[in-house]
C-alpha cells in the first residue's frame, strides 16, 4: 500500500509539473498574437495608422476607440531604427514594445521634447559600438537600449474633436521609421 502511494503521489507531481509546463509554454506557440496580426497590416519599418472602425482588431489590442494609433514593425538585426517626425501639439505618446508586449521605452509629449519626435532604437551591440563611436549626438535625440530584436513603435495621439482624426492620421503615416537617420 505504501508503494502505491508512493507512486500515486510520484504520478501526481509529474504530471502536475508536465501540465505547469504546458500552461507556461502555449503562448510562445501561438500564431495569431498581436506581433503577428500587426505584421499582417504594417509594412516592415513604415508607419501605418490603424484603422479605427477595424473593431475586431481594436478589441484583439484592447485599443482606446477615442485615440489615434500608429504603428512601425521593426527587426534591429539589420541594423538600428531611428523614428523621426512631427507630431500635432496634442496630447501624444510614444511606446517601444518587445514581441512579446513588453514596454521597453516610452514617452510623452508632457516630457519636455515638444511636438518634434527624434528616437534612435539600438540593440546592445548596436549600443556599444556607437558608445565606441564616441559620435556626438543632438539635442533632444533619445536613444532606447533595446534588450531584443524584434520590436513595434506605438504612436497614440489624442485628438480633442472628431474632425481632427483624418489629420492625425495623416500625421501618423508621416513619421519616418528607417535604418536611415544623421545623428
């Protein structure tokens, strides 16, 4: 009787510590997460403003239906991003986000840099070769340590009116996500 419990109890634990396992690794299998579904919409280091009547997309992202959205896709392997542009004198924020949605860096218009956008986006080794470098870089010029490759840039502006949204869309398609970029 004390070995079968023994097994019981053996049997339990593994397959206790199996389902765990399981439950812990089904997200990193899934297909349709939100990198992949942007993926569909946003061309490789474009912005692209969302569309705000896709309300199966707008709930998939639990997006705010009273902001505008913008969005750039990018992989540092080949090479740093730099996101450059005018944002409207509105309220506006800009996050950096890993593929697996992990904010990295983000900002706002209240953090003293005005309406004008200038962001370098570097990996670590990306990091310590400019740091080598020794390149002097411009004023209001931030520069985002990047722990992974795989990353999107979310734009959120506010508009006051309803009116104002075409034009903040315009906007959005407007800010520039290239490797390209003087320092």
């Amino acid at each position: 009787m004390a070995r079968f419990a023994l097994w019981l109890l053996a049997g339990l634990i593994l397959g206790g510590i199996i389902h765990l396992s399981v439950i812990l690794l089904v997200p990193s299998f899934a297909e349709r997460d939100a990198w992949s579904r942007l993926a569909g919409i946003a061309p490789d280091q474009a912005f692209v403003a969302l569309d705000p009547d896709d309300n199966e997309l707008g709930r998939a992202l639990q997006l705010d239906p009273a902001l505008n959205y913008g969005i750039c896709q990018f992989d540092l392997a080949r090479g740093p991003i730099f996101i450059d542009g005018n944002l409207p004198h509105s309220f506006w924020s800009v996050a950096i986000a890993a593929r697996d949605g992990r904010v990295i860096y983000s900002t706002t218009s209240r953090a003293g840099s005005g309406d004008n956008i200038k962001i370098g986006v570097f990996n670590p080794v990306q990091s310590r070769l400019l740091a080598e470098e020794g390149l002097e870089i411009g004023q209001g010029f931030l520069i985002v340590n990047a722990p992974t490759d795989q990353l999107t840039a979310i734009i959120r502006l506010w508009p006051e009116h309803d009116a104002l949204k075409t034009r903040y869309d315009e906007a959005l398609s407007q800010i520039s996500c290239t490797h390209d970029a003087a320092i």
